[in-house]
C-alpha cells in the first residue's frame, strides 16, 4: 500500500544539495542525493592479544620524528604538528611517561590544526576467548559523516580525522576523540630502555593502539553466517574503501559482494586480502599491503591489523599486526601504514565552502568563496569552480578560476548572472600533487552539487533539524539544540518553544544563535556556527518519570514571514479546521539498576515501571486481548520531523549483561506488528521498505543504538498483512513544503489471536560480544505517509534459559555428560545435569594430556549446555573435562575433517 507522492515547486528544489539522511530523497533536492546535516556514531574498541613468544626486536622512530623530538627539547625549536590531549584514568606516573612517548610520536607524525583528545584507562581487562592475553584496545571515539570537507560521499571518518580535515571540532570539547584501555594485569615494561625477559613494551603497545583510534579500523565484520559492513548504516569507514581481495574486488562494491551476505564473510575469512592504497602500495615497493584475515574470523581483530605471517616481529610494518610479542619494541608504524594513512586523508587537501544561499534581488553576479589548505602542493590552476545558469546538465557546466585571496587560504570567483530569474548550480575541484581531485561537495558533480536562486520572491519556510532527546537520567539537564537554515540570505528572524509538562501547557521560551565564543563549547557537537541555536536548560530540574512534549517554531525574515513547526501539525490546518500540533517527547527515567542483570522476565500482565515509553507505548489491555501486554500508540502517527519520520520507542531500564554465546544470549517475545508494508522485493535499509519495527541495543550507554537483526513489517507473517490490509480509509500528511497531500491509511487491528512468537539472537549481528553490558530498546519507525495499527509485544524473556530437558530415566547427577556430534569437524555441544546451578569450569585436552582450550560457566540453572567450536583443533582424539562443584566428569570426543 503505497501514497501519491507530489513534487514541489521548483523554486524549494534549489534550496541546497542537502537531503534526508534515508536513502529516499527530500523534497528540495536538485541533485542526486547528498546529506544535510553532520551525522555521528560511537566507536567499537579493536582488541589487540599480546603472545607469549620472545621476539627481542627493535623498530627505530623515523629520523624526521627523532630529529623533531630532539628539537622540542631545546629552547625555541618548533612544536610538534599536532597537540594530543590524554585524560588519564588509573594510570601510574611510569605508566603515564610511557604513555606519552607514544603520544609524541604521532603528534609527529600527522598534523592537525584541531587537538586530538584522549581518554586511557589502566584496568584488568578479561582476555575472554581470544588466545592470548589482551594488552589492550581502543577505537575512535565516534565516527562522523557529513563534515565540511568530506571527500568521499556517504562515508564514516575517525572524529579525529574528520576534523583534521574540517578544521575545525566537531564534537564536544568534554568528549574524547580516541578511547583506548590497558591491561593492568599484564607484565609491562614502562620505561624507556629495553623490557626484561617475559615482558611486553608499553609504549610499543600505545603506538599501535593510538593508530587504531586515529583511524586504522575496518567495518568489515562477521557475524555467525553472514560478512557485512557499516554497522547497519549502509555507509563504510573511510578504511573500508581500500580493502580488496587477491583479484583486486573491492569488498564495499555491492556489485562484488552482497552487504550482508555469507560470500562477503568468505572472502572476510578467505587470508587473501589487501590494502590497495596507492600510497602504501609505492612505498612497499609496488606490493599491496596484506591484511589479517584469518580463516577463523577474530572478532574486533580481524580486518582491522596488517598479517602477521607477512610482517613478522622487526619488520618495519609489524606495528600494526594482529598481536605483540614479548621484547617487541617498535617506535614508528612502518611505510605501509603511513601510506593508508596519507590515502585515509591524514595527508591532503580540505576544500572547504559554505554553500550560496538564494538572493532575491536582482543582481549580475555572486561572489563563490572557499577555504583551501593542504598537507601537500596543489597543482597550480587547478582552484575552479563549475557552473551551470538555468541548465539541469551539470556535464555543461563552465569552469572558472579560483583565485587566491593575497597569502591567505582564502580563494573567490565572481559567477555571472546574466538573467533573472536564474538557477544557478555549481561545484568546486582543486587538485593536489598526489593526483587527488578533491570536491565540495564529495564526489562531485557524480554524488550532488550545489545551486542557488536569484530573482525569486522568498515563499518557503525555515529548514529546522534537531536531536531530540527520548531518556534522560534525573540528574540530567535538557537542553534544546538546534540547527536553522533559511534558504534566502535574509535568514532567521525568531525561534521558540512551545512545550508541555506532564500534559500541562508552559510558557514557551527563545531560543537564541548559538555563539561559539560565550555559549558551553560542549555544544560543538552536530553545529554548524551559521546556523545553530540554543536554550540552555530551559526546562530546569525535572524529576522521575515527569514527561515533556516540545515542539519548535522558526520564523524567517522574509516579508511572508515564513514559518516552520516542528514536528508538523497530525493534520491540516485550513478554514473551520482546529489544527492538531505534534511535538517530540521525552522521559525522564534513571536506569533501574546499576548492576546489570543477565535474565530478565516481563509477562506485562501487571503495571511496572520496567519500560520507559516514547510516543504512546504502554502496558495496557484493548479490546480483543485476553491479558495486558506492552503496547505502541493505536494508530501509530505518521512522520512528522524535519526528515518527514516518526520514531516511537519502548526502553527497557534494566542493563543486561549478555551470555557467552549464541543460543543463551537471546530475546524471545511475543508480538503482532501491523506496520505498512514495503514494496515487493524491498529490504531493511531501501527507501521504499516504509514503515518498520525493529529491536536495538546499544554497548554505550544509549548513546548509539545497532539493530540484533533487520527491521520487518507486517509482511513478516501473511496473517498480520492480511490484517493490516483488510480496512482502509483516505486521509491526509503535510508535506515539506507544508501543503497537503493524500494518503491511504489502515484501519485494521490486532487481536491476541494473531500473536506470533520471535526469538532474536543478540551476537549473531557480530556487534555485539558476550560479556557486553547492553540496553534494550523497541522501536516503530513510520514515515510521513501510510500508517496502521502498531505493535504490541507481551511475555519478553531475555536470556531466560529454557526448561530443562526431561530424562527417560534419571541418573546421578553430573555423571551423564553428552557429546553432539561425536565425532564433529567444526563443534560439538557439550551437555550434562547439575546438581544444582554454580560454577562450571570446562578444560578440553589432548590426547597427550595438553590443555588446548579452558573455560568458566555460571549457569543460573541445573543445566549445562554449550557449544565449543572445534575448528582450529586438529584431527584426533580430545579429552573434555568438566569440573562442578561437587566433582569432576570426563569424556572423550573426535574432532575429524
């Protein structure tokens, strides 16, 4: 069931080259699509395991490093190119110094004009199942997309580089750009001389992880059946666009491989790939960089280090292998990753320009400006900007100079008009020496570019983009921040609030320009200094489960006095029409325990406070339901924010700590979904899959959310879509444009009958890892168009174990213990009663006696079962061993090939 989806006037598709970050276009496109807004999301840490081999080699820094070292020592020597600043947690003055030597180096090594902060914990880090002891792990802090000076369309930058090349912050000043985390429990060596015998080197290690949070992580990753990239986004890390295969497939071309698909995961698996950086690949002369990716994928390793075989202990490049050895010392990252780096953008060119805003006056030229600085030479003349008056074809575009302001980085041209009215559509390029053709926007004119007006009356409202808040702590002050762009140069003439407390109507407040000189620099984040506003905490102190619905109001300074409200009015405003305002909504509610728990059960037959609600959703119990159950709004409302979405989420306040492995570690509840179908053929992700659900967690807190699995609609089960088909009624949605538009809505509805049972497993994505600490959440997404029912979803089970199994004839406890299949090729699940729930320690040995895998169990049950993957076992036979706390079973097994 699909809408009438209507253009708009030309004059509202010359706005920008922004659009929605879906993949479905806005309204005001006048080219192929390209983002509006700086996106971001969190990091996920590269663990890096340190072997118990005696390596007693030594890589020298780079002579220019030394030198500058030498330099910054003495009075008046030149500074370094870039200033880190570390936050450190935990760590011993011995500890810190080794820490810094490592810091000096690569504020050595890249230049920035932005500082790189650092967050360092010295902790016991659990080394779990990865073979080794973990040394230690870091990542970027965030990854961005969208910044001024992105090069490659649609992509995801390291904070720290998307700065560099932005020049400028873009997150929060109190927020770290690198976090990185050390193993106190290993045996280190801090100082500055040669480790001892059965010790690892401090500052080796910080240099390698400090090279993962600059940027030398892949989002290429393997869950149980499938590679995929992107983490759900559909958009790769900027070092997942080097990365190919043996025959020089690059991994991120759909066209190669599916995203997610099992071909993918073979090649993730295949031990041939390569790095095919053109820099790195001339410095290694001639051969492409080879990556780890072993046949056994090695979650948070795999992809993201060079191989360890082709780049052994005292290479120059074995910085950056999978693990380190003892007596490894390495003071610089090798030519190969200083290649990846300069290709990552770490040595460049950022162009950088603010797009020309629609003027309506008459006027015979218009000033393009731009901002160009570079790590290396740019190819004189080759400054331009690319234009086209009143013609769609940007393949006729006229080139003209960009010609540098005095000894500034500051370049202009003047682009005739010569009618009126005009539409103007334009982009820049300038070239550098390492034949790199940079544009703005990215990957012009191929992905966007950017047009303007003159001559046109002003009849188009603000554009008005925010991030709401959903769950905020008691402790928490609100803040409203926001970013509003006029498409004329007059700009924004007034912005308020208007807002209610607990259904209560409130005095709406202002909200002014943001300053970045006087306003908290907290707020750096998803800015732009042109356009953004903010009311600091103008809700005050709120306190538990008070709930505030809020909505914007942005006036131009046109003569129309053209007005936005965001989110947009449920319905359409007209004569003897009382408009029905939407508004954004939020909850205050703390998280219910400090203490993760790891079952959690909810049947929802009785009120509780377990779930905080977004949008609607609630425990109750409507016509034709037998028992309360945990409910969306019904109807769901339709989209209604500045990208024409609606997001309305159940929270679930209790962390859970997840289990060790894939068939403990679920979420089974029951549910009916009577959300709009999409197209036939369509996929989670495509923009004509609609309207969803989908079931997110999130490792950091709520900062970030990654779906389990994909989202799905009422076309998951033929009798939910035959409900959501079987009544409709026409009705209305306002466009972006704020005129009215029809839709065709369902009026079906769901009955307990209906029910179907969902079982999610939560590491089978391959974002998550047993062990991590996860929040819960539900979410129904609509957009601006059709709209149904909802959901509703009732006896949850998180990681609740199932009912042991009933034995023909039961036997001693802890003395029948079942291997399946023996003998196996790849794993065998291990089965055996227990006298009662308690500690289970597993040894698996070999035939000679040699302990080849060790494991610990808390089983909440009187019931033992895991799998145990055997595949980097070889042929033979094997002992497993079970110690409980009542006595010890053995039994053999054979692994065969």
């Amino acid at each position: 069931m699909r809408k009438i989806y209507l253009s708009v006037l030309l004059l509202l598709m010359v706005m920008s080259v922004f659009a929605q970050t879906k993949a479905k276009p806005r309204h005001n496109d006048i080219s192929p699509s390209n983002p509006d807004k700086i996106e971001f999301m969190k990091g996920k840490m590269i663990v890096c395991p340190g072997i118990f081999e005696d390596a007693n080699t030594f890589v020298p820094m780079a002579k220019e490093v030394e030198e500058a070292l030498k330099g910054q020592k003495a009075r008046g020597a030149a500074a370094a190119k870039t200033t880190f600043i570390v936050t450190y947690n935990g760590f011993s003055p011995a500890a810190q110094r080794a820490f810094q030597a490592a810091v000096d180096i690569w504020a050595n090594l890249i230049s920035s004009p932005v500082p790189i902060r650092i967050t360092a914990t010295w902790r016991a880090i659990d080394s779990g199942n990865t073979g080794g002891t973990i040394l230690g792990q870091a990542s970027p802090a965030d990854f961005t997309r969208n910044f001024p000076g992105q090069q490659r369309y649609n992509t995801w930058y390291p904070i720290a580089l998307a700065e560099k090349i932005a020049g400028q912050e873009l997150n929060s000043i109190n927020d770290p750009d690198i976090t990185a985390e050390f193993n106190s429990s290993a045996p280190w060596y801090l100082g500055t001389a040669a480790p001892g015998a059965n010790q690892f080197d401090f500052t080796s290690v910080v240099l390698h992880e400090l090279c993962h949070g600059l940027g030398f992580t892949a989002s290429l990753r393997v869950n149980s059946t499938n590679g995929q990239w992107g983490f759900g986004t559909g958009s790769p890390f900027v070092y997942d666009h080097f990365v190919e295969n043996g025959t020089a497939q690059l991994l991120i071309n759909t066209a190669n491989f599916a995203n997610p698909s099992v071909p993918l995961k073979d090649q993730m698996t295949s031990d041939n790939l390569f790095y095919n950086s053109p820099t790195a690949t001339n410095s290694n002369n001639g051969v492409k960089a080879k990556i780890y990716a072993p046949n056994t994928y090695q979650a948070g390793s795999s992809i993201s280090h060079v191989n360890d075989a082709t780049y052994p202990s005292g290479n120059p490049n074995s910085l950056m292998t999978a693990s380190a050895s003892l007596r490894e010392i390495i003071r610089d990252p090798g030519p190969i990753v200083k290649g990846i780096f300069a290709d990552m953008g770490w040595k460049g060119t950022s162009l950088l320009h603010t797009r020309v805003k629609n003027i309506e006056n008459t006027v015979s030229k218009v000033t393009i400006k731009a901002t160009i600085t570079s790590d290396t030479t740019l190819v004189a003349g080759s400054a331009k900007v690319f234009y086209t008056e009143n013609d769609t074809l940007m393949t006729n575009a006229k080139p003209l100079n960009l010609v540098r302001i005095g000894n500034t980085n500051d370049y202009s041209v003047d682009v005739p008009i010569t009618k009126t009215p005009s539409i103007i559509r334009y982009y820049l390029v300038v070239e550098d020496d390492y034949k790199r053709k940079n544009t703005a926007p990215a990957e012009a004119p191929t992905k966007g570019y950017y047009g303007f007006s003159v001559g046109n009356a002003d009849v188009t409202a603000p554009f008005v983009t925010t991030n709401p808040p959903t769950v905020v702590p008691t402790n928490g002050l609100v803040d409203i921040f926001a970013n509003i762009e006029d498409n004329f140069e007059h700009g924004i003439d007034t912005v308020y609030v208007e807002y209610k407390l607990n259904g209560v109507d409130q005095k709406p407040f202002g909200v002014k320009k943001y300053n970045p000189l006087t306003d908290d620099k907290a707020y750096s984040q998803g800015r732009n200094d042109a356009f953004s506003y903010l009311a600091k905490t103008p809700f005050g102190s709120l306190k538990q489960n008070d709930r505030v619905l809020y909505r914007i109001v942005a006036i131009d300074k046109s003569k129309n006095k053209n007005k936005t409200v965001l989110p947009a009015y449920l319905n359409t405003p007209g004569t003897n029409v009382v408009p029905t305002p939407d508004y954004y909504e939020f909850i205050v509610s703390d998280l219910k325990t400090q203490t993760p728990v790891t079952v959690y059960l909810n049947t929802f037959d009785t009120a509780n406070d377990d779930i905080a609600g977004i949008g609607g959703w609630g425990i109750a119990q409507p016509t034709g339901f037998t028992n309360g159950a945990l409910h969306s709004a019904h109807p769901y409302k339709n989209g209604g924010n500045e990208d024409l979405q609606s997001n309305t989420i159940a929270l679930l306040r209790i962390p859970i700590q997840l289990k060790q492995d894939l068939d403990s570690a679920t979420i089974t509840f029951d549910e009916v979904a009577l959300v709009e179908p999409g197209e036939s053929g369509s996929t989670f992700g495509d923009s004509n899959f609609y309207d969803y659900v989908v079931v997110e967690g999130s490792y950091d807190g709520g900062a970030s959310w990654i779906p389990f699995e994909d989202g799905y609609d009422a076309s998951r089960d033929a009798s939910w879509e035959k409900a959501f088909n079987s009544a409709g009624v026409n009705g209305t949605f306002i466009g972006a444009d704020g005129k009215s538009y029809q839709s065709s809505d369902s009026r079906g509805t769901a009955t307990s009958a209906l029910f179907k049972t969902h079982t999610i497993k939560m590491l089978s994505s391959g974002d998550f890892a047993a062990g991590d600490v996860v929040l819960i959440r539900f979410r129904l997404f609509a957009d601006e168009l059709t709209y149904g029912w909802g959901w509703v979803i009732d006896n949850l089970k998180v990681q609740v174990p199932p009912p042991p199994p009933v034995l023909a004839t039961e036997q001693s406890a802890e003395r029948v213990l079942t291997l399946t299949p023996n003998p196996s090729p790849d794993e065998i699940l291990i089965s055996t009663n227990l006298a009662k729930p308690g500690r289970v320690k597993m040894e698996v040995l070999s035939s000679k006696g040699v302990k080849v895998m060790e494991r610990e169990f808390l089983p909440e049950v009187n019931t033992f079962n895991q799998k145990i993957d055997l595949r980097d076992l070889t042929v033979g036979t094997y002992m497993v061993r079970l110690y409980t706390e009542n006595g010890v079973v053995v039994k053999r097994f054979v692994v065969n090939k």
